[in-house]
C-alpha cells in the first residue's frame, strides 16, 4: 500500500512489510533466524494478485527458499523462480496442512529429472512434490535466480 511506496527501490526497509496482513512478525522472524532459508506453507492460487517482483523479491531477501502451495499464479511463480525461490506444487493426495510452523523439512533435488522430494523430518514422513519447471526455469533456478543466470550464460547448459 502506499506506506510501502517510498520504499520501493529499498529491499531491506520493503522487506519489513513482507507478509505483514498474515503475520506481523513475519519479517523478524526471519531475520533472526540463524539459518536465514525458511520455507512457506501456502494454499491455492499463491501469490494472487502478487505479479510484481516485489512480492518474491522481499521474502527472498529475508531468507525464503522454497514455497510449497497447492498451486501457483503464474506471473508470481516465474517472479519466485528469478528470485531462485523453488516453487513446489503439492502432488495430487498431498496435505500440506500436515506440516506444523517449527517442522524441519528436508529437500532432495535430482538435477537429470527435475524431481524433488520433501521430506519431514520431524515426523519421519515424505511429500510428493512437483516442480513442474522446464529446463530453462530449472537452470534460472539452479543458477540462484534470473541474474546469475544471465551473469553465467556461458556456463549454463540451457541458452
């Protein structure tokens, strides 16, 4: 809103505003945390109305790696993959509703496949995840977001 406008080419100050409707202590929470990657829990349609790079960059800021939701709105989803935020869909049969805010979650990535599997480690249980990305959006993503993967272009495999 426009309490956030004047601080739009300022991602540390835009980030104190992240996620602020849901929860106001989002944003320092995450800076406190001593491994700054964390993972959001989300339901359908994530990131609706969100289509500004904003709404990835900020979380990004603020350590977030991976989203894990029922499914995504687009623009949002290829703005988490520049940013290098991984976007998991929920397999069909998944509950994400499962997982408890604490939970520690463990991500095994299969690079030839673009297959990753979640598991929760706390509670000894695996989730089927899709990424449903294509080469190009794995590479973006496996490269750290959109930049380093142009900085990179002559090392990456997909052009």
């Amino acid at each position: 809103g426009s309490r956030v406008l004047p601080y739009r080419s300022n991602i540390p100050e835009i980030s104190r505003f992240a996620f602020e409707a849901l929860d106001k202590e989002y944003s320092e929470k995450a800076s406190r945390r001593k491994r700054r990657n964390h993972v959001i829990v989300a339901g359908k349609n994530y990131g609706q109305g969100s289509s500004r790079e904003h709404a990835a960059v900020a979380p990004r800021y603020l350590g977030l790696s991976v989203v894990l939701a029922k499914n995504f709105a687009r623009i949002h989803r290829a703005n988490l993959i520049n940013v290098g935020v991984l976007p998991l869909t929920v397999a069909d049969g998944g509950n994400p509703e499962a997982l408890q805010t604490g939970d520690l979650l463990e991500f095994y990535i299969d690079d030839e496949d673009r297959r990753v599997t979640v598991r929760n480690a706390d509670k000894g249980k695996s989730i089927e995840v899709n990424s449903g990305m294509n080469e190009r959006e794995w590479a973006v993503f496996r490269a750290g977001g959109l930049i380093n993967f142009i900085r990179n272009k002559d090392k990456c495999l997909v052009s």
